[in-house]
C-alpha cells in the first residue's frame, strides 16, 4: 500500500485509512519505533496486558498440579478482592 504526505500545519504526516485502524487496533496512543528500514507504528499495550494468559499457559506447559493447585487458590482470593481503588504507576 502507498500513502502520501500530506501538510498538517508546520508539519506533514500520513492519514491511515479506517479499515489499517480497524485492523491493527489503533484507538489510543501509538507505539512508534524506528529501525534501518522504517518506522513501525502499533498500538500501545498496558505494560502487563497478556500476562494472565502466559502464566497459566506456563503452568499448563509444566504439568505440576501443585502449581494448579496454587493457581486455583490465587483465583479464589483474586475474586474476592475488591480492586476497583488499584492504579498503575505508567511512569515505570
């Protein structure tokens, strides 16, 4: 696909069509890294988003049932606890 620069003020930039923004999940701040070929652009993710998933994939791939007892526990407690006052330091 072949975009154009377009003027936006002082400066220039890219217009994404809506179906990339639909696709790629931008609906917030973007990530944007820059290496020899080009510039990357993806959506910026909570520091700890999918790490739920790895650990009880880690335990899976272990095949303890002591950890999934402990895992099983740890839901217990995580269901009975009220975290609607948690915040994340973002500045870390």
């Amino acid at each position: 696909m072949e975009l154009q620069l377009t003027q936006i003020g002082n400066s220039q930039g890219v217009i994404l069509p809506k179906t990339l923004i639909k696709q790629f999940g931008f609906n917030g701040p973007i990530q944007v890294e820059l290496s020899e070929r080009g510039i990357l652009l993806s959506p910026t993710r909570h520091p700890r988003a999918g790490w739920e998933e790895q650990i009880r994939q880690a335990i899976i791939k272990s095949g303890s049932e002591i950890l999934a007892a402990e895992d099983s526990e740890w839901q217990e407690i995580w269901e009975d606890e009220d975290t609607s006052d948690w915040t994340w330091d973002e500045t870390r």
